[in-house]
C-alpha cells in the first residue's frame, strides 16, 4: 500500500503487528530493546521478527542503556535508527553509530520559547524528534500555527491523535515528516484486533 506520509510504529512485540504494519505500508517499526523499558525484546527476539519483513527500517528503542550498549545491540539486530525515551547529553549522542530518533513528550503549558529550546539544543544531535502523546485538549489555533512552525524547521513525527479532524488536514497544515502508530499484543498468537490503526492507514492511503 502506497501512503501519503511516513509512519513509524511503536512497541512492536509479535509477529502479526510486524507483518500487517509493513503490508499495510509502515516505514519503521520500533522494539523495545533496554531491559528498563515494559515488554522489552532480547535481540534474538527482534532478529527474528525482522527477518519475516523486508524494505522496513528496524528502529531500536532504548531508555537507560549506555551508548556502547546500544551500539552492540544495534548492529546485532541490524538496527537503521534508534530511538531515545530521554534526553541525553550531546557527549552521548555522538558515541552513538546510529542516526537518532528523540522521543519528546507534548506538554501542552510549556511556554513556546521553552518548546522550541528544547528541539534547539539537540538540532545537528539527532535526525527527529517523535512526539507519541496525544494532547489531552484540541490544539489552539496559536499551538498549531507553532508547531506548524517547528515541522518545517524540525523532522517531527506526530501521533495520529493530534488530529481532531480529518488526519490528512492535519498533514496538509503541520506536514510533519510522519505519523506515529502504537502496536499492540495479540489477542492469543495469530489473533490481533486492527481495527484502529487500519483506519488510521486506510485515511493516509494515497
């Protein structure tokens, strides 16, 4: 399936989420792989879940690991990208082999000058930034008129709930680099409800 926007899905865990999401067009899918995160995979794990999909970046997501951890485990599981769950200091971030995806949560009363600082120091550090929380309110006109302003300085991936509306207005306004999906477990092994995330692909199908 052919998409109008990239997508990045998080916290695959099971076979069915990584073979719907890469049929169904993902371009990343990402695993828990630091033994300090929920429902984290051994590289064994990971390794045989990438075999069974192709043209997919693997995306490894790590919270407390040091950098040469994640290094080793990265090129083991043939990692593209890996995903940082905090903020690290820039000394860190070049012992990384890696391009580097930062989560960031939204916090809907930070002052703008605050947000944008925050995306200012790790600008050159990393190669985007992913913000998987849905604000808990609708987007002001003044919050989406600046994050409007940070997607064209910033490579910004958004949760599909920042849409209120119809996700592909969200896209034509923001246009951020893609949207972030989460994954799932399995009802039993083979059996997996998508009903929700096939709705959201079924909007960004081309």
């Amino acid at each position: 399936m052919s998409l109008i926007t990239s997508v990045l899905v998080r916290g695959i865990n099971n076979l069915s989420d990584a073979r719907y999401c890469a049929g169904m067009g993902a371009d990343y899918l990402t695993f828990n792989l630091d033994p300090a995160l929920p429902n984290h995979l051994a590289p064994e794990a990971v390794k045989e879940l990438g075999g069974w999909v192709a043209g997919i970046k693997l995306v490894g997501e790590f919270s407390t690991l040091p950098a040469a951890e994640i290094n080793a485990i990265a090129r083991d599981c043939g990692l593209s990208y890996v995903l940082l769950t905090r903020i690290r200091p820039k000394e860190e971030l070049a012992g990384l082999e890696l391009p580097v995806l930062q989560l960031m949560n939204w916090i809907p009363d930070m002052l703008p000058e605050d947000v944008d600082m925050r995306f200012k120091q790790l600008k050159g550090h990393v190669a985007g930034f992913v913000l998987p929380t849905i604000p808990p309110q609708p987007l002001t006109g003044v919050q989406l008129a600046h994050l409007t302003e940070q997607a064209r300085t910033y490579s910004i991936w958004l949760a599909a709930g920042f849409a209120t509306g119809k996700l592909r207005d969200l896209l034509n306004t923001v246009q951020p680099a893609g949207i972030v999906l989460e994954g799932g477990d399995e009802i039993k092994p083979g059996l997996r409800d998508f009903s929700e995330m096939e709705a959201v692909f079924e909007e960004l199908e081309d």
